[in-house]
C-alpha cells in the first residue's frame, strides 16, 4: 500500500495523499470544513501495481488510462485501503476540462425525513440560501468558506448557478434564517455527536469516498451533460414526495410571467380584475372584494373526484379580520357547505374547517397573521371520519364524514363569488395551490408541509 501511495504521488503529483491541516467545524451543524477530503484513487490489484513499477517514464505519463480501465476491477483509497465501488462515477484520474461551463439546480423541496430527523435543530428555521462547495483538481484550496458559490433562488426550495469555476469534487450547502449552515457532503461515517447529514447513507450511490470523506465528483465522461440537477441530501435529481396522490393540477405563483392568467400546461385560472402580484414574496395578494378572486375552471365536486386532496400555501395580511369575515380560502359553494378551506367560520368553531356538506368543529384555531402557511383540506366522500383538515403539518383534532352535494362547476381562490351579508374571503397573500387526486395519508401531512411551505 505504501509503494502504491508513493507511485500515487508520481503519477498525480497535483494531489495530496493526505492533507496536513485537521478539519474544524466553525458551525454547528455543518460537516466539518473537510480540507483532508481530496486522495488519489490507483488500481486495486496486485497485477496493475506491478506492472506500473515497470513502467517508462513516458508510460507513466499515460499512467492515468491504464488506471481507468483497470478500475473497473475495483478501486480503493490510499489512505484507509477500504475497498469500494465507483458506480457510474469513473473520473477518479482528472482527465476534464479546467474550466467547464456548468449548470447546477438544486431541488430542497423534500428532504428525506431521516435527514430532516438527523438535523433537527437546523430545519427548524427556514432555509434562506444554497451555495456550491467545492475542490477543483490541483487546488490546494478544499471547500473554504471564502470559495462557496452562492446560488440564486428560482422557486420555493430551488436555486440555480451557472458557473465555470468548478470541475472536480463538489456538494452542496444550505444556509437558514438563523445563520446556521449544512452541508450534504463530508465525513462517510457519523458519530453519536453532532448534528450531521451523513453521505454514506442518503448519498452512497452518487459520491465517492476520499479517506473518510464523500464528495460528488463533476463527470468527465465525454457526452456528460453540463446540466446537473440534484435534490439535497439525495441521489436523486428531483426531489419527490414518496407515494404522493396523483397531482391533478398544481400551480406556483413564482412562475408567474404576466398577463390575466394564472396558469401552466395542467390548467389556467383566471385573475380578478383587482388581483395583484406582489414581486417581492412571489404571490398573488386578495385584497378581500369580489374582483381580487380567482377563478378557476374545474370541478371538484365529489361525483368527479370522490377522493381529493387540496393545498393551499397563503399568509394574511396584518388588517385581516377574522371577526368579520368567515375567511374561505378556496371553495366552489352554491349553498351545501360545499367543498372549501375555512379559517375563521364561527359556525365551524371559528378555526380552519372545510366545507363537508355541514357544519363542524374542528377543533383547529384561525391561523397567525402576517406568517406564511400550509393548507390541507382531505375529502373522502361518504367515509365516516375520512375527511380532515391540516395546518402547518398538524392534522386538526376532529376529522369528518363528508357528504357533499356538487357545488358550482368552477373553485375559486380567495374567497368565494357571490356576495353575501358576511364575507366569505380572506385578505392577504396566496403562493402556491395544488390539488390532488385521492385522499393523503396522515402520515403524509408533515412530508407535504416541509416540501410545499415557502420561505420567501
């Protein structure tokens, strides 16, 4: 092993076998600032070392070709000796570009639970910014503070960077409102302290092992796409709610471009003529009349979709009274108590209720103003007990036995059309709306809110 580590150094004198300086941890839940995170990768076995120490000085020079193909035998790191596999990952010898021009998205939208669990104390304060760590090839620079790139915001949980200062070992890392930072990359293995992702759990498939460390590599496989999109803490490229009810339309009002339509390739709404977008927070603002809803035309009646589900993400405004207004949020009633979203009905407690074809406490008290939340109104038709509503990832104490007539063909959002001697609308801010088909399991609702809740 050590006549390896010493041809190593012959063969990529640009990279350190390991590095002097010990890690420090300047967070409290970032990984450590891995300075030791970058060792060469040499071929396994005994055949190859032997014929390498045999090897001209002009072979050497070619070294890095042979070590390739002789990867797929196996590979394992000089400084520990672990055997371990590379996957679909092959670029252990540098052979890219120095300066590619890449693409990252990140997708932080769901975040596994068991990472979520393992860094409790982080998720609590809601994520502000991304950045790209990194280690170019020869660097003898490893994911310094001073180096992370920051990303640019593009959806609730999503940022973006185009940049051509990253070639070899990479991850990335969020940032929340408290200042506190975590990064998905680093130490393989986790101790009983300390508040970390662990990639060798949610990431062994995807990164490589250096020492006792696991980074992403850049590919430099010829055709590599310079599109690279991640979900954090994953493998995957997206990030997906696991076993979440088919979406039947879903629309996110940072998308919004213009015009009087709230809309994608699923469906359009239309925008009152009093409807205001609000650039600042993304979302569109009710100003509580008639003209500031939005209609939208579907059918949620239950003959159509017996099992449904409806999210709503909205914050209301400071001047919002709950006193004078039955706040429904979304609905397409004509009179049965049809199906809606409610936050302030005195005749359904005065708290968040939906529309079931009567009246019920839920037991679920009016939303604070001036902070953003998540809605959840789950319909199951004629299922004792199936339909409940959620807030903020907390089910309401009550469920219900929905029995609902077919209400107007057209929902809207906001409040609901038609004017009534007490307003049935709400006065603040909506962002995202999504509807589903079938009915979400309880055990679903935290999953829903801390993928769908924005942080504007």
């Amino acid at each position: 092993r050590g006549q390896l580590a010493r041809r190593a150094r012959h063969l990529y004198p640009h990279v350190p076998t390991a590095h002097r300086d010990a890690p420090n941890a300047p967070e409290r839940v970032a990984m450590a600032d891995t300075r030791d995170e970058s060792t060469p990768l040499v071929a396994r076995d005994d055949a190859t070392a032997t014929r390498r120490a045999r090897l001209t000085s002009a072979a050497r020079r070619a070294a890095a070709v042979v070590g390739v193909l002789a990867c797929a035998l196996g590979c394992y790191d000089v400084v520990s000796g672990r055997a371990f596999s590379l996957g679909t990952i092959t670029n252990w010898a540098f052979a890219g570009v120095e300066s590619p021009s890449l693409t990252f998205t990140l997708d932080a939208s769901w975040i596994a639970k068991d990472v979520r669990a393992a860094n409790e104390v982080f998720f609590t304060s809601p994520l502000s910014k991304a950045f790209i760590v990194k280690h170019n090839f020869g660097s003898s620079s490893f994911f310094k503070e001073e180096e992370q790139i920051p990303m640019t915001r593009v959806g609730l949980r999503k940022w973006m960077l185009t940049t051509t200062s990253v070639n070899y070992e990479y991850g990335f890392m969020l940032e929340n409102e408290a200042g506190e930072k975590l990064r998905e990359i680093g130490p393989a293995y986790v101790g009983t302290t300390g508040d970390v992702v662990a990639p060798s759990t949610f990431m062994k498939d995807c990164t490589v092992a250096f020492g006792k460390y696991r980074n992403r590599l850049v590919s430099q496989e010829t055709g590599a796409s310079s599109n690279i999109k991640a979900c954090f803490a994953s493998c995957d490229e997206d990030c997906v709610l696991p076993d979440a009810p088919k979406p039947i339309g879903m629309l996110d009002a940072s998308d919004y471009t213009g015009g009087s339509k709230w809309s994608n390739s699923q469906f359009s709404c239309a925008l009152g003529s009093e409807t205001t977008y609000d650039q600042a927070s993304k979302s569109f603002y009710i100003s509580g009349t008639q003209n500031s809803l939005i209609i939208c035309p579907h059918d949620i009646g239950p003959k159509k979709h017996p099992d449904l589900t409806i999210e709503v993400v909205f914050k209301l405004d400071p001047t919002f009274d709950a006193a004078s207004s039955y706040g429904w949020i979304f609905g397409h009633d004509n009179g049965g108590y049809d199906r809606s979203f409610i936050i302030s009905d005195e005749r359904f407690g005065g708290g968040v209720a939906s529309g079931v074809g009567g009246v019920y406490n839920s037991g679920m008290p009016t939303p604070t103003k001036g902070v953003w939340h998540h809605g959840l109104a789950v319909f199951r038709q004629g299922v004792k007990d199936g339909s409940y509503t959620a807030l903020d990832g907390v089910r309401s104490p009550r469920r219900a036995t929905a029995n609902n007539n077919e209400g107007l063909p057209n929902f809207s959002i906001g409040g609901l059309v038609g004017i009534r001697s007490i307003p049935h609308s709400m006065k603040g801010y909506i962002r995202y709306f999504n509807f589903y088909e079938g009915a979400l399991s309880e055990d679903q609702i935290e999953a829903m809110y801390v993928k769908n809740t924005p942080w504007p």
